[in-house]
C-alpha cells in the first residue's frame, strides 16, 4: 500500500480534483490509500462562517461555500447530490449557532465540512474515471482522538483500528485528513498541518512502502526561491533534517506530522501533484543511514520574528534552579524556546516576538538583570557534516565578509550532527542564506 496525501491547492478547483484523479489512476497498481484536504481557502471560509452564525449574519458565507462546492462539482460533471447532506447539516448548524458562544469544539466542528465534502467529490470523480473508490470520514475508519480541540492527538489504539479497517476496504478509500472524533463522539481537528498528520498516522497504521505528500512545489528546497531564485530541490533529506527545517520555518512540512512515519521508518516523499513526473524530495527514516551520502549544508532555513531573551544572575544561579525558574515561567505562558545558551552567571534565548513579553521579564525580575533585544532572526542550516570541524568557522568567515555580523553567543550545533543554528539580525538574515546558500551549494553543483 501506499498513502497518497493532496493538499487544498491539488484539489482546489475542478480541474486539479481531475488531475488528481488521474495522478491516483497511475498508481492504482500499487494500492493507493486517499487523504484529501478541503479545496483551497474552504477552512477559511468555514472559520468565518462560524463566527458570523454566532451573530446571525451567515448567510453570504453560506452561500459563497455551497457554490463554490457546486461549481467544483458541476463542472465535473457529478451529481449535485453528492455534498447535499453535508451542505444541508452546516446549514443547520450555523442557523442553531445563533447567539451562542462560540468555542473550540463548536468551531472544530464547523471546520470539519470542508474535508468532508472534498472527500466526497474526490471520490465521485475516481469512481466516474472508472476507479471504485469510496469516501470516508476519518473517525469511520478509526481515528478517534483525545479531546484536545483544535490540536487533537490520536489515541494510541486508532492504530489498530485503522489497520483493522482499512484491511476491510474493497476500492480506494478517499479519507478526510485533519479531523477525527473523541470516544464521546464529538469532531475534533489535528491542528497545523493535519492532513499531513493524518497521511503519517494512516501509513504508520498500516505499515505502508511510502507516503507521498502531493503539493503545488517540486519538493523541499534547498532555500526559499524567493529568496534565491538558483535555489533547487533537495533529492533526500533524513526525518531529522526535515524536522529542523520545518521546524526553523521552511514551510512544506510541520514537524509534528512525519513523526509516525519517522517511527514507523516508512520514508516520506514530497512530490508536485501538477508535475508527477518530477521525483520530488525523498525522506528517509533516519540520519545516520544518510550522513555518509550528505553534503556539508543541504538546505537553509530563515526563523522570522525571533525575540532574545538575556538573563544575567551572577547570585541567583546555581545550574537547575535558574533554568528551572526560566523555563517554569515560559511553560505557564505557553511560550518556547528556540537557541539557548548559558554561562555561569547568564542565560541567553531565543523566543517567537510575543505580546507578553514584559509580562515574562516582570515575572523573571526576581531571577536577575533581563535585557531584551527584538528585530532577531534563526538562519538554520542542514547536511551530513555541518557540525565537522572547521564548518562554523568557515560560514562565519564568509558571513563576516560579507559583512554580517552573527550574535555569537547564540550559536547552536545540534548532537546529533544534523544542523547548525545562529541568530542574526532579521534585516541580515536573507543576505545570510544568500551568502552560505552561494558558498556551500551553488558551487558544489557546479
């Protein structure tokens, strides 16, 4: 088996749900599984609608969501019956949300109609091209969650339920990602990323050969084209690798949903559902297998938006009491934290920019002198030998000749050997990734 993932831009109108009919069809042989995200900006619109039904002005979104399904659907040429239920219940439930406090579960389940229909009309249109496939809605197949709405976890025996099911399943399943139930029966979603999530958890459940992540890039790159156009794809890449990227603000991938892939050492690919000839980017199951095959950096990463955090506390540190009093405090305010480095009488950290920062620092007081300094940015870097000697040497030898100057004190190069991460200055960043992207890539393909 293997699982075929599509994103909201691969079924985004009528002719991409085509497309991917026809993309399924070329691996009927291998035994695709389906998972669909709602069609393009549809959980936008579902978000909006359930906060304007709380206010009793639904009705324009209403509208704008059945005859963006019905078009989609017409110009398939499906039966128009195919969303009516679905259609028909998110009617009923804006018109009973009247005057009532919206809250998470209530606004999970509003959220949940948008995979539910593309399911549908993905399948309608597989069956049409002669495939048997049916829809189904992830929690009939076993994926039942904890009941943490908005960012719900699987329980650890949806596994078995999955594979159980799923193994009872004659045509091609097509199945809603991002959403599950809870024991009690309410609809939950999986949080950012979750279709991706539910691609990963599937194919773990069912010990698939691959999961293909189709998307509307070629794969992962080596950094974002917008910043540098000469900027390719990445052919393989190790889960960790991809972690860290995703994780530093590469966007392809959320770090929390190849984890049940990495566990299950089932590798990852992220292809182009408008180009499926192109290879895309393979991930394999772990970095040791690959570090022999790397090269010095891989890929490179910008993490935006970062705020560091000083704390000098010459007499208040004692090794674990000063961290654990730090880290106490952003642990109550939900907050963490990226690059840390310590001395003996400091602590220096990075942190997302956040409206509670002076919060955090009056909260902190007591520990010692809190400096803050805004306008940060994370320059992460990847590959088999980023962490050899002489590596950081050598990128802030060329950093520094193009004069970028990197905070020293907030270098951090992972254990394992998969990445190295320095803070510069936001305004700095781009050129940085220019630099190291020039030096280490560009010319290592030439």
């Amino acid at each position: 088996m293997i699982v075929m993932k599509f994103g909201g831009t691969s079924v985004g109108n009528a002719q991409a749900i085509a497309h991917v009919a026809d993309v399924v069809q070329a691996s009927r042989a291998r035994t695709p599984i389906v998972v669909v995200s709602a069609i393009a900006k549809m959980t936008d619109a579902l978000i909006r609608l359930a906060h304007e039904s709380v206010e009793g002005k639904e009705g324009d979104m209403l509208n704008l969501i059945r005859s963006v399904h019905h078009q989609t659907i017409e110009d398939l040429g499906l039966s128009q019956n195919i969303c009516a239920q679905e259609l028909a219940e998110l009617e009923r439930l804006a018109g009973e949300s009247r005057g009532k406090p919206l809250d998470v579960k209530q606004l999970d389940l509003f959220q949940s109609f948008g995979e539910r229909m593309s399911a549908r009309i993905v399948a309608a249109q597989l069956s049409k091209n002669g495939i048997a496939s049916r829809a189904f809605d992830a929690w009939d197949i076993g994926m039942i969650t904890d009941d943490h709405f908005g960012d719900a976890e699987p329980l650890p025996t949806s596994y078995a339920h999955m594979r159980e099911a799923i193994a009872k399943i004659d045509e091609v399943p097509v199945i809603t990602g991002f959403i599950g139930k809870t024991e009690a029966g309410a609809v939950t979603t999986l949080g950012r990323g979750g279709t991706d999530y539910t691609a990963a958890i599937i194919g773990a459940a069912v010990g698939a050969e691959v999961i293909q992540i189709w998307k509307e890039v070629d794969g992962i790159m080596t950094t974002d084209p917008r910043i540098v156009p000469e900027a390719r794809v990445v052919p393989e890449l190790a889960f960790e690798e991809a972690c860290e990227l995703a994780y530093f603000g590469a966007k392809v991938l959320h770090p929390k949903t190849i984890m049940p892939a990495m566990k299950a050492h089932i590798p990852v690919e992220v292809r182009n559902t408008f180009k499926p000839d192109l290879p895309g980017t393979t991930i394999v199951s772990a970095f040791a297998e690959r570090k022999g095959k790397s090269a010095t950096v891989e890929a490179l990463t910008i993490k935006r938006n970062v705020t560091m955090l000083h704390i000098y506390s010459p007499e208040f540190f004692d090794g674990s009491g000063l961290m654990a009093r730090i880290f106490s405090v952003l642990e109550a305010h939900r907050i963490s934290v990226d690059v840390i480095a310590t001395s003996v009488a400091s602590v220096s950290l990075t942190i997302d920019h956040n409206d509670e920062l002076e919060t955090i620092a009056k909260e902190l007081a007591d520990t010692g002198e809190i400096t803050i300094e805004t306008g940060k940015a994370i320059v992460c870097a990847v590959g088999g030998s980023v962490n050899a000697a002489g590596v950081a040497g050598q990128m802030f030898g060329f950093l520094g000749s193009a004069g970028i100057n990197i905070s020293v004190e907030m270098i951090s190069q992972a254990a394992g050997g998969v990445s190295i991460t320095f803070v510069v200055e936001e305004k700095d960043a781009e050129q940085a990734v220019k630099v190291l992207h020039k030096e280490y890539i560009e010319r290592a393909k030439r």
